[in-house]
C-alpha cells in the first residue's frame, strides 16, 4: 500500500516497539507490497543512508533507485514517493523513533492512538507489560475501549432530538397529584390531568414521580407521611399539652398546672383539669372525665397527640 495512505500508521507501530531488542516481521501470504511502503519500513532497520533495490521500466527504458530515507528525512529518490515529512509532523521525530530518544511526554495524535489500540489489543496485556513504553498498559488498551465505543456512537446520526420533557408547571401538577393521592397510578394521574386541558402519556408521568423518587401507586398507597395522616384524621384528632400560672397566695408564689385539649379539626379549646400536683391518680381521674360518653372532651376523638412529657405520659 502507498506510504501516503498508510504511512501514519507505520510511523506509529514502529514508535510503539522503539524501546524492544528485536522485533520480528511477520508477512504469511504476502504478494507484494508498494516500494516506498518499504523505503519507509526498511529506513528504521539502518543508520546509514542504504540503497535497497533498483526498479526499471522497460517501456520507459529507464531505472529508479530506492534508498533509505536519511536520519533528517531527505529523500535520495527522485519521485519522493516514500517523503514521510508530513508525518510525525518533522522527520525529527521520525529520527527520535529510529534512535530511541523518546521524549518524556509524547503527544499523539488521536489517529496514532487508534493504531497503537488496535496493535496492543491483538498483543494482550501480557506482552504489553513487556513491550509498552509509549503509555502504561491499561492506558493503551483504554483507547481501544474508547476506539470501540466511537464506532458505536451514533448520536452524530440522530436527526430526532427525542420526546420532549414536560414543561417545569405540570411536573409540578404531577408530583403534587401523587403526594396527595397515594392510591392513584400512573393512568390515574394521566387522566386528572387531562381533565384540567393537559395532554400526558402515563409512561412520562412514570419518569417524572422516578425523578422525584416517588415510588408507584402500590407501594406509595403503603406509606403514609405524617402530614398526610393528620389531614386525613383532623375530625378524630385531638391534641393536649399542659401550660403553668403563678398564683400569688399568703405562702408566696405558687404554680398551678392547667390541661387544656384542643380539637384538630374544629380549633375548639377545652379545659381538662387545673392541680397543683398532677400526678398519676389526677391524669387517670381526668382522662376518665375526658372520655365520657355524653359529656367528654374527647368522646368523639380517636387520637390524642402530647408529647412526650411525664404528666402526659399517665394518660396513655
């Protein structure tokens, strides 16, 4: 093959082996190759210019020799079909490789990349523990891996940018539908949604509630946050909490406890008990009063919220 299609890729793979004690050319079934593919080949293996061979034509009755290219990259031949001073950038470099003098950093092209990948990945890293000096190993052979996946990377071909995203107002609308009805999939929401003028497909109603990590209806409809359980229980729900008042007596200041229930749902305030000593006897006495049939603060209550205070905690 001629030197100007191919000859970047020779520069390459001799760079590669510089620093080896021998090297072997391996050419089975080989037929015949282009004379300045040689020149190029056979003017790494002298120091000297060298004079390989001579070819004559006879319809033209004329002879051109083939020499070694010189270390500076003249070439002797008339024709310069094997001129490489375009490759490498400078016949210096070429000249570097033939005497092994790399640099410390050699700066490749994404071409001679390319070729030193493909060579190192029929070598194997076993030999290229050996032989590599140009890069570490795993470097090399994770530009055949990045070769690999140029070759199938067809984003450059994609002339459709994909489906759109929904705009940021009805991923919101999306997100909130969940939260606040736990039992609706994806084909419910789809369908709220199109009731109020919104076009959705339930697979991007899918992707919206995973961006957000919300999980499907099943298993949404299993957990319930504490927001949501109180606004769904505020007509059964009470809360209590004691506050303190110093009253000035002939003993001096004294503090009087006072328990107060306060309904959820309604705001309605009621007093449970005022004491000065509001041990266990007096809560278990007014949590008796509290739940009453007719007349408790708390007859029509399922939950009491309180914190976790020792008073309070007699109640329980």
């Amino acid at each position: 093959m001629d030197a100007s299609f191919c000859g970047r890729t020779v520069v390459a793979a001799i760079g590669f082996v510089a620093h080896t004690d021998a090297v072997i050319f391996d050419l089975p079934q080989n037929g015949g190759g282009q004379p300045a593919m040689v020149t190029l080949i056979a003017s790494y293996l002298f120091d000297r210019p060298t004079h390989l061979i001579d070819i004559y034509n006879r319809k033209e009755d004329s002879t051109a020799q083939n020499w070694t290219l010189s270390p500076y990259g003249q070439n002797t031949r008339a024709t310069r079909q094997a001129r490489v001073s375009s490759m490498m950038n400078s016949s210096v470099m070429r000249d570097r490789f033939h005497r092994g003098h790399l640099p410390s950093r050699l700066r490749l092209s994404d071409a001679e990349r390319s070729t030193l990948a493909e060579i190192a990945k029929r070598l194997g890293r076993k030999a290229l523990q050996d032989i590599a000096r140009v890069a570490k190993p795993d470097t090399i052979l994770a530009w055949y891996r990045r070769l690999v996946a140029h070759k199938f990377d067809g984003s450059r071909q994609r002339a459709d940018p994909g489906r759109l995203q929904a705009c940021p107002k009805l991923e919101v609308l999306v997100v909130r539908f969940a939260r606040e009805n736990r039992s609706w999939g994806y084909d419910r929401i789809a369908g709220a949604l199109a009731n109020l003028g919104h076009r959705i497909f339930d697979q991007t109603v899918g992707n919206i509630l995973r961006r957000h990590n919300i999980a499907p209806a099943p298993e949404r409809s299993r957990t319930t946050t504490w927001r949501e359980f109180i606004r769904s229980h505020t007509d059964v729900l009470a809360g209590a909490d004691f506050f303190t008042v110093e009253v000035l007596s002939w003993r001096g200041l004294v503090t009087y406890y006072v328990l107060f229930f306060i309904e959820i749902g309604t705001r309605r305030v009621s007093l449970g008990g005022i004491t000065r000593h509001p041990d266990s006897g007096w809560m278990e006495q007014v949590a008796r009063h509290a739940t009453m049939e007719n007349t408790g603060h708390l007859n029509r209550c399922r939950y009491l919220l309180h914190d976790r205070g020792s008073r309070l905690m007699h109640m329980d």
